[in-house]
C-alpha cells in the first residue's frame, strides 16, 4: 500500500511555509474559526442599537427627572425658610419668597417663574386648609406652606411625543417670628 502524504506536510519538512508570506500568513488559529459572519454581526448590531439608545436615553431622562425633583424640592425649602424667618404678610413678602426659591431654583440649572410658585398659609388649628387669606393675619406658629410645579420636559419627548411631565412638591414651615 502506498502512503499518500499531503502537500503541506512535504513542504513542512522540506522547510517551506507552504507558499506564505509574512504579510498574508494566516491567523495561527485559522483552522478553528468560523467563517466569516461580519454581515450577520453588522446587522444584528444594527438591530440592537435603536433600543440600546433607547435605554440609554432613558436613563438618562430619569436622571435629569430626579435632579430636577430634588432641585424643586430645595427651592421650595428654601421659599419655606425665608417664610419661616419673617412673615411680613404682603404681596411683597410674597414676591420675596417666590424670588429666594427663584434663585435657589436657578443655582441649579432650573429656570423657574413666580407662576410656578404658591405661598399659602393656614392657622395652627388648620381648620380651614392652607389659602392666600391666611396670610395677612399670621401668628408665630402659623404653618407656611410654599407649593412649586415644574415641566418637566424629557429627551426623549421629541421621539415619542410625549410632552412635558409636571414636577410638584411642598414644603411646610411653621412662622418663627413676624415682621
């Protein structure tokens, strides 16, 4: 029987490279991968990415929701503080809370008008709620509550037509002294 030897193997021993130069020799694990699939891998990457973005908008939208909730949280802190420090009773001592909240709002990348901005205050009883009239006749004690709404608008309302989502919080603060 006569032994068939392959072509590489006589060019092995015979010290050739099998016809390979440095510049085009293959992987030296060419004969365990698969053949080639980059169309397959470009159009399942092009698949995925819309809703690899999509996530990724989103979490970022949640992220500027949050920030945007804290920032309407302090500013109404601080609207509440300034109330709590002097409660003069007029439209002017109104228009200074709303103008403290205003800047602390602002500070934070926020912009905020005296519209999006509700001072109002109740006896300590609270029997008749929190209104505007309360406020001409305060009392040390008297809860002073400062209410701010904000639109919150989203990245990815552009893509899905979502609008503008409202952002509420209220602080409560007890009169500490009248001017």
């Amino acid at each position: 029987m006569m032994q068939v030897e392959s072509g590489r193997e006589n060019r092995q021993q015979a010290g050739d490279e099998g016809g390979w130069t440095s510049e085009s020799k293959p992987h030296p694990l060419w004969f365990c991968l698969p053949p080639s699939r980059s169309g397959q891998a470009l159009t399942e990457f092009a698949l995925a990415l819309p809703m690899l973005l999509l996530v990724l908008l989103g979490a970022i939208d949640l992220g500027r929701a949050y920030s945007a909730y804290v920032t309407i949280t302090n500013a109404s802190r601080e609207g509440a503080r300034a109330a709590a420090a002097g409660v003069p009773g007029s439209a002017t001592w109104i228009s200074a809370i709303q103008n403290r909240a205003i800047q602390e709002a602002n500070n934070s990348g926020i912009t905020l008008t005296a519209s999006n901005i509700t001072v109002t205050c109740a006896p300590v009883d609270e029997s008749s709620g929190f209104n505007l009239g309360h406020c001409s006749a305060m009392s040390i004690g008297d809860p002073i509550r400062v209410t701010i709404t904000y639109n919150f608008n989203f990245i990815t309302t552009y893509i899905f037509g979502i609008g503008s989502v409202p952002i509420s919080d209220y602080t409560v603060m007890a009169a500490s002294r009248i001017l």
